[in-house]
C-alpha cells in the first residue's frame, strides 16, 4: 500500500493523510491535498519512498511503500 503523509512543521513524515492500492492514485491525492510542485523517487532495500518539496525545495511530505524481501536475497554464512 502506498501511505501519504505530510509535514506537519517537524516531521516530514508526520500527519499521515490517506493510503492507496497504486502510485498513481496517491500520487493524484497527494496534489490534491499537499499541492507540491518536485517529487523525487527513491528505492531503498525495504521501501520505495517519493519525496514532495515545494517549487524551492522545502519538504511537503512524503509517499511510502514498504517492498517485501524475495526469497534468497539475504546473504547465507558459510563460517
């Protein structure tokens, strides 16, 4: 699920607003509610994160999905 979230003065990940089945739904709410002007897409290990500043770069808040590990991408010990 992709969860919208807001900044709320201190943290950007603060007020959370609504959550959607797909990044396009939740991308169309969060300009609705936010009305940012930049996003920026960033994948991590666990989540892919969608960063939302304003046209001079100040945070606005942000939207995440938590990804799931697929099976064998943890290192095995052999020690």
């Amino acid at each position: 699920m992709w969860k919208i979230y807001k900044y709320d003065g201190h943290y950007i990940q603060g007020e959370f607003i609504s959550q959607h089945s797909t990044e396009s739904a939740a991308l169309k709410k969060a300009k609705k509610i936010i009305d940012f002007t930049k996003s920026t897409k960033e994948k991590r290990k666990e989540e892919i994160v969608i960063w939302l500043d304003s046209e001079n770069g100040s945070p606005m808040g942000m939207i995440v999905k938590k990804t799931r590990k697929k099976k064998g991408d943890e290192m095995v010990s052999t020690g």
